[in-house]
C-alpha cells in the first residue's frame, strides 16, 4: 500500500517514522517533508493548501490511505474536496470532514457542543466586535484571572490569561478592534479560569469505535518554570504521572464518549485523531479544547510508546474496523525536548547549517524545521527538531534526550532545561 502523509513538522516525521516501520507500507511519501522525513519516504514539493496538488499526487502515486498532519487543511476542508474528486472516493483518510474539523476550526462552535452534550468544561460567553461593550461588561463580572480566547486558528497562540480586569479589556481589544489575529479573532470567547494541572488525551476513532491512545503533558512557553511567550511546544512526556487509572477513566466516560455520541447526533462521522486538552481540577476532568489532530510536540512522545503495526491500526480507522485493533503501549516513558532557533517565538533566522546528527545517540531525533540544501540539513522554522528519550523512568529517558541535543547544534540554538521536572518535583 502507498501512503502520503500529509505535513512537515515533527508530528509528520514521528508518524511517517511509525509508518515506515509496517510490512504493509510500499511507498511513503511525506508533503512537503523536512530533512527528517526524507530518510523514512520520498518527499513531495506539495503545500499543505494546494488541494489540487495533493489530488494530482494521490491519483499519481496511487496513494491509498491519506494521514492529514495539521489542522488548517482539515477545517478547510480537504477531506470533502478529494472524496469529491473523480477517482478518489475510495480513499482512505484519517482526518475528519470540515464539519467534524470545526471543533478545533471554532472554539464558539466546540464550547456550544461542550454545552449540548453536558461534557465538563469552563462556564464561557462569545462576542463579536459590535458587542464590545457587552463583552467589557461582562469582563467586570467576572474573578480574574480570565481566559480570552480568539474563536478561529491562530497558531496555537489565541489563547490569553489575563491576570487582572486591565489586562483582560487590553486583550478584548486587540483582538476585537486591533485585529491581533486577523480573522481568527473576529470573534472572542470570554472564558472562566480553571486552576489545575494541564494534560492531553489522544484518541483515534473510525467514527463508531475508538482506541485511547497514551496521554501526555506539553510545555508552551519559551522559558524555564513556564515563563515567556507561548511557543508551538517545547517539549513533552508520557505518560503522566499524575493521570491515574481513575482520573483516566473518567475522562472516557465524562469525556471521550459524550463527545463521539454528540458527533454522531449531529450526523458527523468523525474519522481520524481527537486530541482533548484538560484540566484535572482536584481530580475531576474539564475540556479546555478540541484539537482535530494529534499534536506536536506530543506526537514524538506518544507514537513511539504504541507496539505494533500502527499502519495496520490506521487501516483499521479509515475502513470502520477499529473494534478489530488490539492496541498495545509500553509502560516505558517518552519525553521530548525540542530545539529552536534563537529568537523564536518571535524573529529568527533560517539557513544555518545543523551539525551532530550523525553522532551516535540513544534517542529518537524527529525533525520539525529542517530541510536539505547542497547535502547538509540547515534549519527552516522556528521549531528546528525534537530528541525523543525513553527509559523505565522519568530521569532515565530525559537523560537521553538532554544527552542527544548536547551532540547536535546550529547557531544560536537554544531548549528548555526544565522540561519535566515539574513531574519529578512537584510543588517546587
């Protein structure tokens, strides 16, 4: 079977990585790709919003199962357009239509949903630019700290917590007047606080069935002890210590189940990945968001505890046959540390050549903003790679994943010191 997957950061790699390892897989290719993909399949010069591209290349390479990387493709709706396409109706892809993908698409449409299918998650309001003043009103209301959040994509850097009442109206008008996020921030959610401890579950699903695949916990800012801008994720673990078996379950049963039976009362058959950002407040589960794909950097610690042929769970998902799939994980830890380019989130360079990666090293090296020039890899994003460590505990995998960066550099490299050791000391 040929397979494309769809995407070129980390989260592609780690899944193509997977992929490539199936019997079943003949040919993989990667679009567009990094440098990384490219010694695990063939990449494509085809951008993720070139529809037609990815239709011409599915048709030419016989492409049978399509695995869709980001979000934008999916809530553009790239699964409608090639199912529309002559010839391509019977293919296989994992991510769901433009109406499932609005979940993540719009965070007004997925609190609503949260809200109809009683599924726990912050009290929140909407407004648009012409409600304004509403929207302050409501603010004065309101305990801070309070969330803003801008209704569309933005990146993953939408989301404000706004400490006091000031900061909170500052945040209300830039996006609402200001444009800070063009059209993702048309409209706003003015969303309760919820004070816990942050984690993601992961969930593949054909639509009826589902498999829970391990979770994990991210780290977004760029500086140590969670300090500074947002960032796309600086690192990552799993599983999560503090996600018991009984936590867990609730999340399935409070969660992950309401959320698949509102999916189909809406007439949506949901194929693909669901990632659910919570809150474990004292114990109980609240859903921050939805995301419509697995996430990155979380893919680089999740994908490698799963055993088995995971082309064939894939397989599985996009044909309705899921409840055939016995999934298995290792109990051993996975944590990843990425690297970036100095500057990032904000400006940075690219083109600088990236030294060490023939070195030997005991971890997984996924690559996010890379590519290939006149045979030497060089760095293309702000996210450059990630090193993925796994061991039989916590210390022992971020060992390795701190001893594989120390071996690789470019200029002005820089990765958090501190990634999971929230988790080895809590409450420090």
């Amino acid at each position: 079977m040929n397979v494309l997957v769809l995407g070129s950061g980390g989260r592609e790699h780690t899944l193509a990585w997977k992929i490539a390892q199936s019997s079943k897989c003949d040919t993989l290719y990667i679009a567009p790709g990094n440098a990384g993909t490219a010694a695990v399949g063939k990449n494509l010069s085809i951008a993720v919003s070139d529809f037609a591209g990815i239709a011409g290349a599915i048709a030419e390479h016989a492409i049978r199962l399509l695995v869709i990387g980001p979000e934008d493709p999916l809530v553009n709706g790239l699964r409608d357009y090639l199912l529309g396409q002559p010839g391509l109706q019977n293919l296989m892809i994992i991510g769901p239509d433009a109406a499932g993908a609005q979940l993540e698409g719009s965070k007004d449409f997925a609190k609503a949903f949260m809200q109809e299918n009683s599924i726990p998650t912050a009290a929140a309001k909407s407004f648009t630019a012409n409600e304004i003043d509403r929207a302050y009103g409501y603010l004065e209301e309101q305990p801070t700290p309070i969330v803003i959040k801008a209704d569309g994509l933005a990146a993953g850097k939408g989301v404000i917590i706004a400490p006091s009442k000031d900061e909170a109206r500052k945040a209300v008008k830039d996006m609402l007047l200001n444009n800070k996020f063009a059209e993702a921030g048309r409209k706003i959610l003015i969303e309760q606080y919820l004070d816990g401890i942050e984690l993601s579950v992961f969930v593949l699903t054909d639509g009826k069935h589902y498999k829970v695949l391990p979770e994990a916990k991210d780290y977004k800012r760029i500086g140590e002890q969670d300090t500074g801008l947002n960032t796309g994720g600086m690192g990552a673990v799993s599983p999560v210590p503090f996600a018991t078996e009984k936590f867990l379950q609730k999340v399935e049963e409070k969660v992950i189940r309401p959320t698949l039976t509102g999916l189909n009362k809406r007439g949506i058959d949901y194929i693909g990945f669901l990632f659910i950002g919570l809150m474990n407040v004292a114990g109980e589960p609240y859903v921050i968001e939805y995301n419509v794909r697995m996430g990155d950097p979380e893919t680089q610690v999740v994908i490698p505890r799963l055993q088995g042929d995971f082309l064939e769970t894939l397989i599985a998902a996009a044909s309705g046959k899921l409840n055939t799939i016995n999934l298995t994980v290792t109990p051993a830890t996975a944590t990843t540390v990425v690297g970036v380019a100095g500057g990032y989130p904000e400006q940075y360079a690219r083109g600088n050549p990236v030294t060490g990666l023939a070195e030997p090293m005991e971890a997984l090296v996924f690559h996010a903003g890379t590519k290939a020039a006149e045979n030497k890899v060089v760095t293309n994003g702000g996210r450059v790679l990630a090193a993925t460590g796994m061991g039989n505990s916590l210390p022992e995998a971020l060992n390795k994943s701190y001893a594989a960066l120390k071996k690789i550099n470019w200029q002005d490299m820089y990765y958090r010191r501190d990634i999971g050791q929230d988790l080895l000391n809590p409450g420090e």
